[in-house]
C-alpha cells in the first residue's frame, strides 16, 4: 500500500523541462503538471529549461532539489544526471549510471535476460552494419532468425518516435529507414501478441511498490507517438482486465526488473502479456511521462494517492540523500 507523510515546505525544487529532443513537446507539458502537483503540495517550484542559462542559475541559486520531467536522451540517457551530480544537487529518479544502461534498449534488454526476466528475442542493428553487410542480405537472415511479425524501434529513444510493427517482410526495409531517422541503431525485436500494459513503480523509502497496472488498448493497434499523445486514438483500462494471477505475476516481472537494472524512486515497466498469460518486459522508462494522457498519473490516481503528493514526498527523499 503507497502511502504518503507531510512534507517540509522549506524545500525549494526545480523542474526541468523543454530540451532539445523530438519530443519536447510532451515534455513541456510533463513539466507544468509536475509544477502544478508540486505547488499544490505546497512545496516552492519553479520550471527551467535545459538551455545554456541552465548551468549559471544552478550555480547561482541552487535549489534543494531537482525534478526531471524532461523526455528523450536529455532527461534519460543519463548526462544531465551526471551534470546534476558534478554541481552536488539531489534530484528525483534513477542515477546517471543506471539512467545511461536503461535509455540503452539493447543493454537493458541483455541484463534483464542474464537475471532470468523474459524479454522478447532481438538484434541490435547499426545503420553503418546494415549498409556494410548489405541490406537485403541482413533483413533476409533477421526474418529467418526472428519470423514474422516484428516490431522495429529506436535502440535509443522514447514515446513510440520510429517505432514500426512488420508483419509482411517486404515493409521491413521502409521499417528500419523510418527507425534511423530518429537513430543510428535499431533494434528489431519478435513481436508479442497479447496484451499492452505499464507499470509504474514507486519507492517512497520502504522499498519499491508496484501501482495498478494499466492496460493500454490503441485504437489503431499500435501503441505509437500519436497513440500515446492525441486524445480519443487510446483507451486506458485501470487496473488491466487480467485474470488476478496474471495480474500478480506482471506486477512481480516488473518489480525484478526495476530491481535488476538498479532503478530509483520512480520507473515505468512496458510489458506485453502473451495469450498464455506470460509477461515479457519490452523496456523500462526513467523519466516516465506526466501529461494528463500518460500512464503513471493513471496509476497513481487508481492507487488512491494524490500526485502531488507522492512527488513531493520523492522530492523529500532526494534531498535526504544528499544529507546522509
């Protein structure tokens, strides 16, 4: 059971928001919920951008800690992290390390397999590997490898962006230029059919919890940019249709996987239930999205917890690390 303590309101957090990756928009909507909870709260919030004053006012007037609400390599891939480090400020989610072998979908993929999570097959493919070796040749031998249907994603990056599912071998090719235009790797994965859903995890200092897992059902079967973003094209079912042992076992996969990645206060777990009833974790997400669509606010609020609340209360939790 989450629960939630007062917090101190001499506790001064800002929000990151914005940068520079394709999906800052969202971001910038992620960062004023996340402002909005945190003053209702009443804790003293301000917002900023990761631009080039970022630095001069984190030097100038450091605040007791940091909230990242920002998407993509900026706020996942672990380098701002490393920066809020180097200047000694606490901030809320996973540590630079982690959030670096997490964003990595390949990596991710790998440690869950060596600590016995199932993850669906795949191959990590460079776009200079694919040129070299000849693109015909390789897509031939990943379809003999993998079968039919295959879903193909970014190895790096978030929100569906270049995310394509193949089920004919003559729109793999499309698949893969679409995917490098958003990365210079991609992953092709056997794609699971069953049913979509996310686990948002919290930690609010007596271990992880897992919160009630949303069944994703998009309109169009894809769960995509669109999908995730644009009101009425998805339907969110909290807590999923699963069967309660199902639901369990999900809820388990998911906590050894944010356990076996070395996650932190907060993560959100994909997984994809087989019409056996089995999970497999599809990735995890460090810095999960806050928008009044995203998955994580729909747990929270089927849990009973306030928003604020539970942000606020993380917030305490990093600051206190710096203090120990």
């Amino acid at each position: 059971m989450i629960t939630t303590m007062g917090t101190r309101d001499d506790i001064r957090v800002l929000v990151l928001a914005g940068g520079l990756s394709y999906e800052r928009d969202v971001s910038l909507r992620s960062g004023r919920r996340v402002l909005d909870a945190l003053r209702s709260a009443g804790l003293s919030a301000e917002q900023h951008d990761a631009d080039v004053s970022l630095l001069p006012a984190l030097q100038a007037d450091p605040p007791d800690a940091v909230v990242i609400a920002l998407h993509g390599a900026t706020g996942e891939d672990g380098s701002l992290r490393g920066v809020l480090d180097l200047c000694g400020i606490p901030y809320v989610g996973a540590d630079a390390r982690t959030a670096r072998l997490a964003w990595d979908k390949p990596s991710a993929k790998s440690m869950l397999r060596e600590a016995g999570i199932p993850t669906p097959d795949w191959v990590a493919l460079p776009h200079d590997r694919f040129s070299e070796l000849g693109a015909v040749a390789v897509l031939d031998r990943i379809v003999e490898r993998l079968g039919l249907p295959l879903m193909v994603k970014p190895a790096q990056g978030g929100s569906g962006l270049g995310a394509a599912v193949v089920r004919d071998a003559a729109d793999l090719p499309a698949a893969m230029v679409g995917c490098f235009a958003y990365d210079s790797t991609a992953l092709v994965e056997q794609y699971v059919t069953g049913t979509n859903v996310a686990v948002s995890i919290i930690d609010l200092g007596t271990g992880p919890e897992a919160l009630p897992i949303v069944e994703i059902v998009p309109r169009d079967g894809v769960y995509d940019y669109a999908a995730r973003y644009t009101a009425g094209l998805t339907t969110w079912h909290v807590p999923a249709r699963l069967d309660p042992s199902v639901a369990a076992r999900v809820s388990e996969t998911a906590l050894a996987a944010y356990k076996a990645l070395g996650l932190r206060d907060l993560s959100r777990i994909d997984v994809i239930v087989g019409a056996d009833g089995e999970p497999q974790v599809l990735g995890c997400n460090v810095s999960p999205g806050l928008t009044e669509t995203s998955l994580l606010p729909l747990a929270v609020q089927a849990a009973g917890v306030d928003l604020g609340a539970v942000l606020s209360a993380l917030v305490e939790r990093a600051v206190s690390r710096k203090t120990a």
